[in-house]
C-alpha cells in the first residue's frame, strides 16, 4: 500500500531564522512547514485510513478523504479514528467522493495518495492529478518500493524538483519509521524542509536512504523473512514452518516470529516486495530473494494469509467452538496442527533472559551445536550483515538500519545483534564457520564488519523471554 503527498512549501528560515508566515512556523529555529487541509486519495483504504488519521490528529489538519463510492466513508472515518486512538478528530474528517477530486486538490496544502502498489495505476494518478497541483507545491511519493526517479518523471519538469519519497510503515501510529527518499530531480533545500515538518509535526523518525528498490526497511526485513521462507522448505522433513518460526521465537528479538509476519503482511504483498528486489538489485544477498515454489503455489490457490483466512496458517474452529492453529505442511501439501517444539537451546536461553543474563543466554546460543542452534545463529549472522551493508551503502549513517528495523518492523536492530553475538570479539569467525560459500565468496566481510559502533538502542527490551 502507498501513497503521495503534496505539501505547500514555506520559503526556508533554517539558518537565518526570521518571522513565521502563514506556510511556516519556528520550532527550535527551524521552520515548520504548516499543513491546514489535506486531501488523502484512496481514503477508504487501510493505509489511507490510517494516513487520514495521523494528520488530522498529529497534524491538526482537516483531511478530505476521497472515498470509491460514500457508502464505504463511514467504515474508512471509523478506522481513522481508531487508529489514533482519538476521536476528537471525527470533525477534521470529511469524506467526499472522486468527482470532487480537482476541488479538493485545489484548495489543500497536503495531497495524499493511497492505492494499490502499481506502477502503471500510480503513473496515471500522477498524470490525472498534475494539472491541479499549485505551483508551490511539495510533492512526494510514498510507495514502499517503486523508482522515486520514475515517478517523478509523471509530472511537470519544473514541479519534479518538489518530488520525494516518504514512505510510512504500517499501523503508522505504533510504527513511528519514515523513509525518506529525494528524487534524482528533488532540490535541497525543499527536502530539509520536508523533513522537518515530518519529524516535528507528524513526530516521525524520519531516516533519509538513497532511491533503490524496497528502500531499506523491506529490503532488509524480506531478505530475512523470504530466507526463513527458503529454509522452511530446506527443513520441511523437519517441520518447515512452524519449525523455523519456533527457532526464531521472541527470544530473537522480534515481537513476531518472521512467517508469522509474511502471513500477516499477505504472501502476494510479500511476492511483490520480493521480486520487486531481485529483478532490479544484485547483491550478495540476490539468491535470498527468490521466493520458494510451495509459496508461489499457494498465491495461486489464493491462499495468502490472514486477509484471505488461509495461508501459511490458519484457524480451525471445532464443533465445541474451540479453535486452534493449524500450519502449511510442506512436504504433505495438507494443513496440519500447529506443533509445540521444545528446542533445548532456546529453553536455556529463555531462561537466561528471564534472569536478565543476557550475555549468557547468547554465550549459550553460540555454543550449542544443535542444528536448530545452528539455524538460529545463521539467520542471525545473515541479518546482521545484510543490515550493515545496506546501512553503509545507502543510508545516512552506520545506524540508519538500526533506526528502520526498530522503528518500522519492532524488530531487534542489526547493530544490536552484533554486539551481542561479538561480546567476545567471536562475531567474524562465526560468520565464516555459518555463511555459505557463495555468500562469503561475494561478500566483503572486512569492509562490513570495519569501524563498527554500538547500537544507540538498548538490546534488552527487544528480547522476549518466551519461545
């Protein structure tokens, strides 16, 4: 889901300071850029929805949201609501219909886009909306992964240096991330200004990374998620799915094991974001993005997972009411009950954690030579890397990965893994024990592992002492 903003620009008071005017506003001498009214495209969707709500309660902002058809309004202005948990803000929002559109587009400072990630869909947005957008307006694109350049390329040569990426993750309420991606056209000055009215006014953490595909949240959290996808077929003797989730359990570091969160993102979503990756970079990693064959299989039955009932798992219900969870067996092609593992290296973790002994659940974790401990560990390693490489070549710094993880999928940041499985210097040789040969053959392991700091973040509230 994505969508795209258009902001009236308030000329820049950054380093001079200087009076506000009716665009802008001083916040600790920088300017703010002021949003009165925005109009969201595509309201009656979840990201629309939820994007309606954080700018009319962050923001302060009356919102249009310009809905298929009025029936669907009244769903749409109740998920807005609950999704800031506020509903003061139910008279800032105004459902209206695509027939209103250009008026809409006309008279607000902010113009958002929320529908379906399509290229051809989002560049005949683009065209149907330029004729209406001000000629001081700030544009900018929020889609999770499609060329910031090319769709700049939709609009009017003198607007596309107005043109950015701003990508919110979902629930944008819970998830604060905010990738922020410039245009090959996008001019400074505007991008400072742009950002700050997201940090100060939307109170977003706003991480700035270079335009490649999946940006750097989903390229780095579906590399991860799509290897866990690889490795339950590899181990699909062995349980496959649940298997693998249960080795990478909340005392890895993440509040939702990674099938899980396939399952709750939609596996086409996930197909998409994939695929999206491989075809247009190759990195070390490319091999790692090839979804596997039981996944495209189940996209074509449909199954795609929660929003369709069934996928990866699903919820049996009994005729005593009861439910219970059943999983995707690989290797028999049938559902199954969802297995309880008892995994002797994760129950001496978690029992480390519960104690607070962090150092030791990990010296534990290291140590043990069972195949699931191995699993655990390299899955790990891989993460780690992957999160330092795209941090080094093309985010704003060695903590931008950490920023996104954290604050997009509240999961464990790369850096605080790295020190954690590095407390005893041990980090680089394990990477050379665990990794494949194709990895360690086109990875600069040197290079990735040099200069590196500690995490910002405290490790300790990301690990779960629970499987």
């Amino acid at each position: 889901m994505y969508f795209f903003i258009v902001g009236r620009y308030a000329p820049s008071t950054r380093s001079k300071g200087g009076d506000d005017t009716d665009r802008g506003t001083q916040q600790g001498g920088v300017n703010i850029l002021k949003i009165n009214t925005v109009t969201v495209i595509g309201g009656n969707g979840t990201m629309g929805a939820n994007i309606s709500g954080i700018f009319a309660s962050f923001g302060g902002a009356k919102v249009y949201m310009v809905v298929r058809n009025l029936d669907s309004a009244r769903k749409a202005f109740e998920t807005a609501v609950v999704s800031v948990k506020a509903e003061s803000i139910g008279s800032n929002l105004i459902p209206v219909s695509y027939d209103e559109l250009s008026e809409c587009i006309k008279k607000s400072d902010l113009i958002i886009e929320s529908v379906i990630e399509d290229i051809c869909i989002k560049k005949s947005v683009y065209q149907k909306v330029n004729e209406y957008i001000p000629p001081n307006a700030i544009i900018a694109t929020g889609t999770s992964g499609l060329s910031v350049d090319v769709l700049a390329e939709q609009l009017d040569e003198d607007k596309r240096k107005r043109f950015f990426g701003v990508h919110f993750f979902n629930p944008p309420y819970n998830m604060a991330l905010c990738e922020f991606i410039p245009s090959k056209y996008s001019d400074r000055q505007v991008a400072l200004e742009l950002k700050d009215y997201l940090r100060f006014n939307l109170l977003r953490n706003v991480v700035e990374v270079k335009n490649t595909a999946a940006f750097m949240g989903n390229r780095i959290g579906f590399m991860f998620i799509n290897l866990a996808l690889q490795f339950a077929e590899k181990y699909k003797y062995s349980g496959g799915i649940d298997y693998i989730d249960s080795i990478m359990g909340g005392f890895t570091g993440r509040a939702m094991p990674p099938l899980g969160t396939s399952d709750f993102v939609g596996l086409d979503v996930h197909k998409a974001i994939v695929d999206n990756i491989y075809n247009n970079i190759n990195d070390y990693e490319h091999e790692s993005f090839v979804i596997p064959e039981f996944v495209q299989s189940m996209i074509n039955e449909n199954h795609l997972g929660r929003k369709s009932g069934i996928g990866l798992y699903k919820l049996v219900y009994h005729g005593d009411n009861s439910k219970e969870v059943y999983v995707y067996d690989i290797e028999t092609n049938m559902y199954r009950p969802k297995r309880k593992y008892s995994f002797p290296f994760a129950e001496h973790m978690i029992a480390y954690l519960r104690n607070g002994d962090y150092a030791k659940a990990f010296s534990s974790l290291i140590s043990n030579k069972s195949p699931e401990a191995r699993i655990c560990v390299e899955l790990l390693v891989r993460y780690v890397l992957y999160g330092i490489f795209t941090s080094k070549t093309i985010g704003e710094d060695i903590h931008s990965a950490d920023k996104v993880m954290a604050s997009g999928f509240n999961w464990i940041p790369p850096l605080c893994v790295y020190n954690v499985l590095n407390a005893n210097g041990e980090f680089e040789k394990i990477s050379k024990e665990l990794l494949p040969p194709n990895i360690l053959n086109n990875l600069k392991l040197d290079d990735v592992l040099s200069d590196l700091p500690l995490s910002n973040y405290d490790y300790r509230p990301f690990f779960k002492a629970k499987g």
